[in-house]
C-alpha cells in the first residue's frame, strides 16, 4: 500500500460515469471530524489508484507545515478514470485501454494498425471507425454527423471527417511545430488554418489517389497523423469524462458533505483535466451550498474563456462556465505557465479540431490558448498577479484570480511544488 504524506486522508473514488460507492460522503465527514478545513485535490491522469495516491502524497507533503493557528487540515484525494495527456506522439495503448472499460478489442486493434501502419484505403477506414467507437461515436457513420452532432455539438469535426483527409490534416499539423521548433518560432506554430487541409489534400496528403497513397514516406506520414489524432480522440474523451465526473460525482458528494458536516471549509485543487473536473463540481453543487471557500486550478486544460460571460470574438456567446467564481466563497485561482508544452501545443490542436469555440480554434490565435497557458481572460475585474507577489501580499478574498507561476513549473505535470502548495493556502485563507 502507498504510504500517504497527511492525515486524515480519504480518496474519493468516482467512475466515468461520476458514480461512487455508497456512503462516500458519511465517511469523508468522519474522517474530517476536528478538522477546520479540507483540501480536495483532483489529479489530471493516472495510470492505477497508487499512481494517483503517490502524486497526492508528494502534493499534499507541505501542507502541514502551512497551516495557520487553530487551523486543522484535512486532505481528500479525487480518483477517476482518466490518462495523461501527453505531450509524446505515441499512445500509451496499455493505460487507454485500463480507461475505456469494455473497449479493449478497440484499443487493441488500433494498436495493430498504427504499429502495421498498412498502405491501404481500408485501413484507414477501419482506423476512423475504430476511433468512433472509441468515444462512443459511432453512429456518425451513417448519418454522416447530423444527428450525434445534433445531440451532441462538442463531437469533434475530426471524428467526422473522412480518415484519411483527417490523417492528412494532423500530420499536416505536426509538421507545422515541427518547422516552428526548428526555427524557434515555436509560439507560433500550431493546425493548419481550414484551406490547409484542403490543399493538403490536393497534394495527395487528403484523400489521394491509389498510387499516391501506396507511396511510402506518405503512408508513414499518414500513420503518423493517425496517432495524433488518437491521442487528440483521447483527449476528446477525457475532456468529457471530467465534466461529467465534476458535475455528477463530486459536487453532489460536496453537496451532502456539507449537509453533514456544514462548518467544515473545503478547498478545491485540480491539475490539468482536474482542473475542468473540479469547476464543474462547483458548478454541480446544490443551490444554496456555500462550503466550497476557494479553487485554485493548476495547469487547467480548458478554455481560458470559460468563465466569461461575453466572448470577444462572439459576444453574443459565454464561455462553458460563465460567472462560475460567484458560487464560490472565496477566490476562483488559475497559476499557469507557458513552459507548458501539452497546453501551448496540443490542447490549441485538439480544441480547433474539436469545433469547440468555446476552447481554441488555433494555437497561432493567443485568443483561443488553455487557462493553464495564460490565465483567466475576458472575466473583467481579474487580479493579474505573479508567483512572488502572492507568496509576499496573498491574494484577493473573492473573484477571479491569474496567477504566473512559470518560474517554478517547467512543464504540464511539474504541479508537486511547496510553492504551488502555498497558492492553495493563501487562497484559501488557511496558511501561516
């Protein structure tokens, strides 16, 4: 068994679907009875529950020695199904699989083809179908999108589009950062604008002819593409999956924790998909439930629009979390970083190949980048604060909060840091 940095500590254990075993918030009480407040961390990926309790344990490692006079902590770990979103191209096909209960054949046969990578139309078209199963999308295949798309609008365009011209396109997308690594203009490179899959396609890279297709370089190039874009239709998944987790799972259990044990003051981390997870919680919390006194999102891979109310470029439109610090008691935090390479590079691919305006459309347009990547935007009255400052001066008592914390995180999962851990005890009013 990992052995836990804190106590009391309790994991909180949720499925995808946000359910629980029964008595979950009973137990959580008792184990928090003399306590003052409680830390509810939520990761962004794991491999197993004892990968998750090792990143709790080094997280919540400072906590202790945080705490204020008459405080008493208590710590409480999220653990749900979900995987890294990693900045390597290759997928991690044994975790996919340990995440998507029931698809193992799925994700074994894809496995065959990316790791075959066979010169064939038909593979591709088993590729793209495999992938609509994966996410539960299938049934775009024969209404060409109308009515998932109907039902569902957040289904990306690329679970749609035809597999190869979609191969096509994230190849075309990869080779873009690629040319901005090597030249250093990094910032800029991101997918390819909407004529470039077109032209791609025009050069053979779309949906070529058999015998552009049989070409070998190409066919690697396109299999190449067809990774990303598995990892892309995991990332669409996972994305989901937190919402859902947040919304259904733990804001309830907040809800009935509160019942229970009303004085208890609780405080929200979330890491990277954790961090979506956490700001639909709050969101899922019964009207009325005034327990949650502060959220603090580490590296949060979602919109940094999503807690406007206007969009600047649609102002006829919010965000997916508009107003969303007003059901908080105390500060909504976002630290980011840009050292994040998964934000700066792959979320802006995944979100404009998503359709989902509410996210990103390009990572070249700064208006479309990750919370996690450059703070809280468009939400007026937003402290702008760095790291340094905060540790000196705090931080508001309410609202939105960005705070800058590149100097110590140098990439996504870089969040186990005293620093960080002294954000979360500022915001929450609780530290020394």
């Amino acid at each position: 068994m990992t052995e836990m940095s804190v106590e009391p500590y309790r994991e909180i254990v949720l499925d995808k679907d946000g359910d629980g075993p029964a008595g979950q918030a009973d137990r959580l009480a008792r184990s928090a009875r003399g306590c003052t407040d409680l830390v509810v961390f939520a990761h962004g990926w794991n491999n197993s529950p004892s990968v998750a309790t090792r990143f709790y344990s080094a997280f919540f490692a400072p906590f202790p020695g945080l705490a204020g006079e008459g405080v008493r902590l208590g710590y409480a770990g999220v653990v749900w199904p979900s995987m890294m979103f990693s900045d390597e191209p290759v997928p991690d096909f044994a975790t996919l699989a340990a995440t998507v209960p029931g698809k193992a054949a799925v994700v074994a046969r894809l496995a065959e083809l990316v790791g075959e990578e066979p010169a064939d139309e038909a593979a591709f078209a088993e590729f793209g179908a495999l992938l609509r199963e994966l996410t539960d999308t299938a049934d775009t295949a024969d209404t060409g999108g109308q009515g998932l798309r109907g039902a569902d609008p957040e289904v990306p365009d690329f679970l749609l589009a035809e597999p190869l011209a979609m191969c096509a396109r994230f190849a075309a997308a990869g080779d873009a950062e690629a040319t901005a690594e090597a030249t250093g203009d990094a910032g800029g490179a991101g997918a390819p604008d909407a004529d470039g899959a077109e032209g791609a396609a025009e050069r053979g890279e779309g949906r070529p002819a058999e015998e552009r297709l049989l070409g070998g370089d190409r066919v690697k190039r396109l299999w190449k593409g067809a990774r990303e874009a598995l990892r892309q239709a995991t990332y669409y998944t996972m994305k989901r999956r937190a919402g859902v987790v947040g919304a259904r799972g733990l804001g309830p259990l907040l809800g009935e924790l509160a019942r229970t044990a009303p004085g208890l003051r609780v405080h929200l981390a979330g890491h990277s998909f954790g961090a979506r997870l956490v700001c639909h919680a709050v969101l899922g919390l019964p009207e009325g439930t005034r327990t949650v006194k502060s959220v603090t999102l580490l590296q949060g891979a979602f919109s940094h629009y999503a807690f406007a109310t206007r969009l600047p470029h649609a102002p006829g439109r919010g965000g997916s979390l508009p107003d969303l610090q007003r059901r908080v008691d105390g500060p909504l935090v976002a630290c980011h970083s840009r050292h994040d390479t998964a934000l700066r590079v792959y979320y802006p691919l995944a979100s404009r190949l998503s359709r989902d305006d509410d996210a990103i459309l390009g990572q070249d347009d700064r208006r479309w980048w990750a919370v996690g990547y450059d703070g809280i935007q468009a939400v007026p009255g937003t402290a702008v604060r760095d790291l340094r400052t905060v540790l000196r001066e705090g931080l508001p008592a309410s609202g939105c909060v960005s705070v800058d914390t590149a100097e110590v995180v140098s990439e996504h999962s870089d969040v186990c840091r005293p620093e960080l851990a002294r954000v979360v005890a500022r915001a929450g009013r609780f530290g020394r």
